[in-house]
C-alpha cells in the first residue's frame, strides 16, 4: 500500500514546536529533519569508517540487561525521536499487547537528542541515533548494551547491518531503516534525464522551481558528487571551500532555494527539481492532488559509487526504566509484518531481507517509476556516506554551507 496521507501543517508546524507527543494523538508521518550530522565532542570518541570500523567500548558500570526476564509492567514507555517518525498505529499495537502507554518526545537534531539522553531523570526506553553520533553516546555512557536474547528479529536484517562498521557487533544499535539521496523531480516536467543526474539542479530550465536539502553536509556532498569528488567526509579546507563554490553557481543559475520538505513541493508541483532523500518521494505520492497519478513522480539516483547511501538506527539509553520492554520494542519494528506497516506510514524502508524490491513493488509501496527510491544491500554496500568528522571540520562546512544560504 502507498503511504498513507498526512496533514501537512502537522508534519512541520506542530510537532517543531511541540516537544511532547503521545502517540494516541499523533499525525505523524516521517519528514522532519534528517539525522543533524555533529561531530564528537572528545578524541577518544573513534572516528569509524567502512575501512576502519568501530568496536564501540564496553563499560563496566554500564552492563546491558540480564537474560530471561519479563517484560515491564504498566506505565509508559517513552520513547526519543525524530518527529512524526514512527507510525502511531504500530506504537498503540505494541501498548495494547504489553498493557503501557507509548509516549514519543520528538528532537530536532542529533545534538538535541544527546542533550536529552544527558539529562537526568528523563529515563528514555528507546532512541534513535544516527550512525556518527553512536560512538559519542556509548563512549560517554548514554546507552546501554544490546542483549540480543531478546532481539530474535534481529537474524532478518541485512547482514551487513547485522554487523556494521559504525557498531562492529552490534554491540548498543540495530537499524531502523535505510535511504538514499537524489534528484525527486516531476517527471511530467523532466522530459529527458541527463546522465548526470545532478545537472537537473543546475539547469537553468528549473530557475525559481529547484531545491537543495537544507543540510551542510547533504548540499556541500551534492555539489562536490556532480563534479566527480568522493571524498564526502573531507577535512581539507580547500576541497570544502571549492564545494562551496560549486554550489553558489546555483544562485545566479536557478535562483535555488533550500528546504526540506521535498515529499510536498514536489507532490504539489511547487518544485521541479528537489535534491532530497529517498523516503521523501516514497511518501510524496500521499501528497499528489487528487486525481494526479503518482508516475508523475521520479527519483534519480546514481551509480552508486557517486550517491550517497545512510542509516538509522534503533538503541536503549542507558537510564532507560524499562530495558526488557525497550527491547521488545525494537523487536517487533523488526518484525517484517510491522516493519512493512511502518514503512507504509514513514516511507522510509526497513532493512529487512524479507521486503525486497519486488515486494515493495508488488505491495504497493512504490511505483514503476519510484522503483530507483529503493536501496538494496548491494547499493548499500558500494555508496557513500556522510560520516562523523573531526570538530575543526565541522567548523569549515557549517561555514561554507552558512556563505552559500547567504548569498541566496
């Protein structure tokens, strides 16, 4: 089945300003803010890479949940996550079998869900980090060891996944989904696709109708993807500085605005051209007026040594007040049966080895012509990705990417 529609004023508005949400009131679906991308904070924290993965450290006074024990009783188990991120439907299942409220308090960056886990009392069951802020939280002691006792779910995720360079074994997350980023375009506007994609963007035929996600390391990786760069985790001053430039061709070019919220424009026709996420134009056809057929909708994605490729993931803060539960709960999102129910809500895709592209196909979930929007292990494996960098790093691409929104 397709994503299912949302009010768009709630996918935004309410849930930026609202930092409590029960789930039995909750619009939600997945937009939001991607993951914040924040480097660490300390230098023991590693710096984990596809070749040089993370055994991520083990604390003595931070042991992960026993074995054989019964699930919480009663209460809430709260949960921290990226507005409507997670579909409440899913959530009140798991409440009703377990006999708990399930309660989400949303963030709107990484840093903001660090701060969260940090302070005391909040006792958070379940987060969801993303992949460059998992080893600043288990190196400061913000989660706790998974115990894969009760992960038995956990045998369906991609192998890759089951064993990932960012957490070699597994050790505090397991993953939420997966996802690309693309071109989305309307392709009753596109008649002909470039072979570099990308150069949809910088076609002046789209001026006042393209966008760029508003990230500084989504929009700087972009512009130094097109011209052929690949080293999209780059602390060279002047490589950061020429994306920079690469990308203020825009302004002048196609009057680009920057947004996040590619899953509507696009939908609506308010864009032509988005550089956006995967998942945003799996959950644009939601957002198509009535009467609009949804192969109106395309997705261009790169060979996948040139396209950028992420992950978030699912983890239990270590102050969490009900541990077992926490991890019931990550199982049954990995349950393929609710993940798929999930992924229906969110549009972002489970990485799951049970929904396959022709699944995903025949199901509903996407169109022929949204079928680009779908990540395999294979794609998985050989893409790129936007990954933790030193602070001083960090610096030189928030500025770059501060001088190119300045000068729009």
């Amino acid at each position: 089945m397709p994503p299912h529609p949302r009010d768009p004023l709630n996918r935004r508005l309410f849930l930026q300003v609202a930092g409590l949400t029960t789930l039995t009131g909750l619009a939600a679906a997945c937009g939001g803010e991607r993951p914040g991308r924040r480097a660490a904070a300390a230098s023991a924290v590693p710096l984990s890479r596809p070749t040089s993965p993370a055994t991520l450290p083990l604390h003595a006074d931070v042991p992960a949940v026993a074995s054989g024990l019964e699930p919480e009783k009663g209460g809430t188990l709260k949960l921290l996550n990226y507005a409507e991120y997670i579909s409440p439907d899913v959530c009140k299942a798991f409440g009703k079998e377990h006999g708990v409220e399930v309660e989400v308090t949303v963030f709107t960056t990484m840093d903001e869900m660090i701060a969260k886990l940090r302070t005391a009392g909040e006792g958070f069951d379940v987060c969801f980090p993303t992949p460059d802020v998992i080893a600043k939280a288990a190196v400061g002691k913000l989660l706790q060891p998974l115990n894969a006792s009760y992960l038995p779910h956990l045998a369906g995720v991609w192998p890759q996944l089951r064993d990932p360079f960012y957490d070699k074994g597994s050790r505090y997350t397991v993953p939420y989904n997966a996802y690309t980023s693309g071109i989305g375009y309307r392709a009753d506007r596109v008649k002909s696709l470039p072979s570099n994609g990308y150069d949809l963007l910088w076609d002046a035929a789209y001026k006042g109708k393209s966008y760029v996600i508003d990230d500084a390391r989504e929009g700087l990786a972009l512009a130094m993807l097109r011209n052929g760069v690949t080293d999209i985790n780059t602390e060279d001053p002047a490589k950061i500085k020429q994306a920079g430039a690469w990308l203020a061709e825009l302004i002048p070019r196609t009057g680009v605005k920057v947004g996040i919220s590619a899953y509507q424009l696009v939908a609506e026709g308010q864009a032509t051209v988005h550089h956006c996420w995967s998942g945003d134009m799996i959950n644009a056809q939601a957002y198509l007026p009535k009467g609009v057929d949804a192969e109106v909708l395309g997705y261009w994605y790169p060979d996948a040594s040139l396209g950028v490729v992420g992950t978030d993931t699912m983890a239990v803060p270590r102050n969490a007040t009900k541990p077992v539960l926490a991890h019931m709960f990550i199982d049954h999102l990995l349950d393929p049966k609710v993940a798929e129910q999930n992924f229906s809500y969110t549009g972002y895709q489970p990485a799951l080895t049970a929904i396959t592209p022709e699944k995903m196909v025949t199901d509903g979930f996407v169109t022929e012509q949204l079928k680009s929007t779908i990540v395999t292990p294979d794609v998985y494996a050989r893409s790129l990705q936007i990954l933790q960098i030193s602070p001083p790093a960090e610096a030189l691409w928030n500025d770059a990417w501060a001088a190119f929104k300045a000068g729009r």
